[in-house]
C-alpha cells in the first residue's frame, strides 16, 4: 500500500473564520503541491480526510489533480488533530485491498502518524508545515512496516 499523508494547507486564524478555512495563499500552496504531486500520485483508490473544513479543502484539491471525485472522500475522526496512531492504523485496516490512499490531516496527529509506520524503535521527527505531504509505502499496516518514499 502507498499512503500520502498530508497536512492540511495554510488555513484562516479563528478570529476572522471560526471553522478555519484555507487562506488564499493556503490554497494557491496545495494548488502547487497538487499540480506537482500529480504524475507521481497516480490513480488514488481512497481519499479521507479529518471532518475540519481546511483538512477537507486540502484532500479535495488534492484529489481533483489525481482524478478522484470531491463526493467518494471520507471524513473520518481518525484523522483529527488528537488522533492516536492505534485509531489511524485501525482506519487504515479497514481500507484493506486498496493499493493507494491519500489521508489529509492535522498536527500532530500526521506527524505521529508518519513516525508509527516508519519506526518500530525510536520515534523519526519528520517536519509538516503547512501542505507538507509524504509517501510511505507499506509492507503491513503496522508500526515500523512503512519505507519513507518521498517527503514534499
């Protein structure tokens, strides 16, 4: 399996927008990604997202350049921004017999994530900034079974 993990683009302080949209600058960052991660995404099988409007906007955006419909992505608590890696990986069980999956979510949760299937021992800090994504290629859905593939 290969998992994208994305974090959510730039998004809206609460003051101005309590459900923290992208920013404009957010959007035009993930149009970006989108537009570079295209070709090398190839034909995504599932989309989730966490249910936080900017994580949902980051997925769609996303998705579109890879192909895949705005109404086929899943909201999922599995990805919010307290999420265990014993919940995210439970998810990711459950998606078993698709080959290519995009998850957008949140700190620390997709950092957390990314450090649980990359490492059986000692933690591996990767950096998310905003619209910060990665491939990690899965032997198993388990702790320490991924191959860090590409870090944008």
């Amino acid at each position: 399996m290969d998992l994208w993990l994305v974090r959510h683009g730039e998004a809206v302080p609460e003051s101005v927008d309590p459900s923290r949209p992208l920013s404009a600058h957010g959007v035009r960052s993930i149009e970006e990604a989108a537009s570079f991660l295209a070709g090398r995404m190839g034909r995504l099988d599932f989309v989730a997202a966490s249910g936080k409007r900017r994580a949902r906007q980051t997925a769609e955006i996303l998705a579109a350049a890879a192909g895949y419909p705005a109404d086929r992505i899943v909201e999922t608590a599995a990805l919010s921004p307290g999420a265990t890696p014993d919940a995210f990986v439970a998810f990711l069980a459950e998606q078993e017999g698709k080959e290519n999956i995009l998850c957008a979510g949140h700190l620390p949760s997709i950092a957390l994530f990314a450090s649980f299937l990359l490492s059986a021992g000692d933690p591996v800090k990767l950096v998310f900034g905003a619209g910060a994504a990665c491939r990690i290629r899965l032997s198993a859905v388990r702790r320490g079974a991924g191959e860090l593939i590409l870090l944008l």
